[in-house]
C-alpha cells in the first residue's frame, strides 16, 4: 500500500486560495474600529488607502470566524432572553457617523435585558480573542488591555447618545466568555472625535510612532514597508497630491471623481519613500526627488520631459518600489533610456 505523505493535504492550500482570491475593498471611510489604535500615522495611511490590504487565506478565515462568532454570541443571548437588535428597518447593520460619513462604523448590535441592567440599552460589541488576549482581557479589564476597542466603543456610544456598551470576549482555544460592562465618557468621546476629525483633514504624515524599524509595533504593521523602507503607495485617488478630504473625497482638478485614478496622478509627497528635492518645486505636472544623491521626477501622463533627469509615472514608481532589485535601478537614466526606446514601462520585477 502507497503510504500517504505525512504533510498537509495541498486540498487545504486551495481551500485557503478561495480565501485569499477574495477581493477586500478599502472602507471609503475612517472606521471607528480604527481610531483607537496607537499610531497616528498608520491611521492616517489607512485612510489614505496607501497600501492594499496584505492578508493570506488563513488571516482571511480567521476574520470569517471572528463574524461567525458574532452571530452565535447574538443567538446565544437571545436565548438567553435578552433582546438584540442586529440590523436597522431597512435590513442593514446598525450604523453610525459623524463628519459627513468620513467616520463611523456599524455596531455588532443593541442590547438590552442584562441581569446588572435590564432596562437600559447598550451598546453590544463582540471580539474574539486567543488564550493570552484574553487573559489579559480579563485581569487588566478593557479600557487597559484593549484600548483600540474601548474607544471603538465610546465612539458608537458618543455617536448613538447610548451611554453604555456591553462588550463580550469570546476566547477561542477554551470558550470561555468574558462580559464587561463600560460607561460613556464625554471626554474619551470627544479627544476621539477629534483625532479623527485632524486625522482625516491632514495633507501631510503624522510623525512615526518610532524612528527604529525593529520597534515592536513598528514590526507589526502593514505599513512598515513605507516608513522604515523604499515602498512607495499605490495610485489612486487617496494617494494622489491632487486630492483632497471635504464631504467626502474630492479632486482639485477633475469634479466628478470615478473608482479608478486618472492619468495626472502624482503621490503625495508624504506617501512616497523619498526625500523631496530642495532645487525645484513640484507644478502640475512632476515631482522631482532625490535618491541616492540624484534627481528624479515623478509626472504624470503628457509632462514635458526635464533633460537629464530620469523620470517615471507614479504607477512605476510604485511596482518598482516593491522589489528591492527594481528599485535599485530607480533613477538610472540608461533604463529610463532603454524604456523611452522601446516605448514600454517599467512594472514590478520586470515582469
Ligand atoms: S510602521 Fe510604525 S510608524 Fe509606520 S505606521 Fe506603522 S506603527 Fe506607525
Ligand atoms: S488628479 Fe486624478 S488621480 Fe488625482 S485625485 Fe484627481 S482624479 Fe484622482
């Protein structure tokens, strides 16, 4: 008999491809879920778009399993005779925002009924969390262990004018549950809605939580690439000088904005990896830049070429700016050359 190879099936890798193939859309608003999270920066550049999410199939199903345990707390406290509104008349989750609906979030629910409180309405927010998070849940409370959530959680309460929220920790590896009750506090509500508020009107980066790329939150985060390495954000309209946050996203060159960036697309200085050249000044049309003591220019489709300096559409500079051997070669005038010649452009590991 064949004995069967002791590694795991490759059926489980296509069972996570199906994960993985699924397209996550960037939230058109700041999320409440967001605003509590300790780098002003990263806020900011997941507001701006400036990178797509990065997850694998199993990060992805495990976010699925986070959701599906949402719906089994909601059914489990119905049968415990609580009541739980989930979704709003129009069969939607309950939502809430403030600043023209660039901020807010949807609330896992409204309950009522608990043995502490029966009558009032609160503010129901469920997580899941594994053994260590949820120890720590447990012995620091959740305005110390979880202070992302804590404030998620002012937030729906300053927003919904529900002065409590009820926060169930469910923890995977032993089932346990953890319900904790946490009060409405104006000032938390208000120093969060101001975060928010200079968050998303800001042109410019929020400073870095730490200039040490080996700083632990630092190491976590999505964005590592940009502040302590080469990568330059994708284009779109977030992530483009030209636009801008009022009511919404606007563009100081084109009114009606489409899903898709248009071809005068410049990053925004603050969202590429280079330092700004102090010899010329950006118009309409290019950027220039230094790197590696040289000046190259950023421009956007129809640009008139400046002679002797390498130059590059955003789009390039982005594809570019995720292999370490493309970027190398960013502002060698002999590619740019070669490129011009043959009338192509560069991509991504030359592909
Ligand atoms: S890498 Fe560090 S400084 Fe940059 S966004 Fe993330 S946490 Fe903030
Ligand atoms: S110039 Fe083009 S890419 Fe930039 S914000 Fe306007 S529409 Fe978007």
């Amino acid at each position: 008999m064949v004995k069967i190879p002791e590694q795991n099936s490759p059926t489980i890798a296509k069972l996570f491809a199906v994960y993985e193939a699924k397209k996550d859309e960037p939230r058109e608003h700041l999320g409440a879920s967001e605003i509590g999270r300790e780098c002003d920066r990263e806020i900011w550049l997941r507001w701006r778009h400036a990178l797509p999410p990065s997850f694998d199939g199993r990060m992805k199903r495990l976010f699925n399993t986070g959701t599906r345990e949402e719906t089994r707390v909601i059914s489990d406290l119905r049968a415990a005779g609580l009541e739980v509104c989930d979704f709003d008349s129009s069969g939607r989750q309950i939502r809430f925002e403030a600043l023209a609906g660039m901020f807010g979030g949807s609330v896992d629910g409204m309950v009522r009924g608990l043995v502490e409180c029966p009558e009032k309405w609160h503010v129901l927010e469920i997580k899941t969390h594994n053994e260590k998070s949820f120890r720590d849940l447990v012995s620091k409370g959740v305005e110390k262990s979880k202070p992302a959530h804590y404030a998620q959680m002012q937030v729906y309460m300053g927003l919904s004018e529900v002065d409590r929220a009820f926060c169930v920790a469910v923890n995977k590896n032993t089932d346990e549950i953890w319900g904790e009750r946490v009060r409405f506090e104006k000032k938390d509500f208000d120093s969060l809605m101001d975060r928010a508020e200079k968050i998303i009107k800001r042109d410019s980066a929020p400073e870095k939580l730490s200039q040490d790329p080996s700083f632990w939150i630092c190491k976590m985060c999505g964005f590592h690439g940009m502040c302590h390495g080469h990568t330059v954000a994708q284009v779109n309209c977030r992530t483009c000088v030209h636009g801008y946050a009022n009511k919404g996203w606007r563009c100081g060159l084109v009114d009606d904005l489409t899903t898709k960036p248009c071809d005068q697309h410049l990053h925004n200085p603050d969202l590429m990896s280079l330092k700004k050249s102090d010899k010329r000044t950006e118009d309409m049309e290019a950027i220039f830049y230094e790197k590696d003591g040289k000046e190259i220019a950023e421009v956007s489709k129809g640009a008139q070429p400046t002679p002797g300096i390498p130059q590059y559409s955003s789009m390039e500079l982005h594809e570019m700016s995720l292999s370490d051997d493309s970027w190398v070669a960013v502002g060698s005038e002999a590619h740019t050359k070669t490129r011009d010649y043959f009338g192509g452009r560069f991509t991504k590991n030359g592909e």
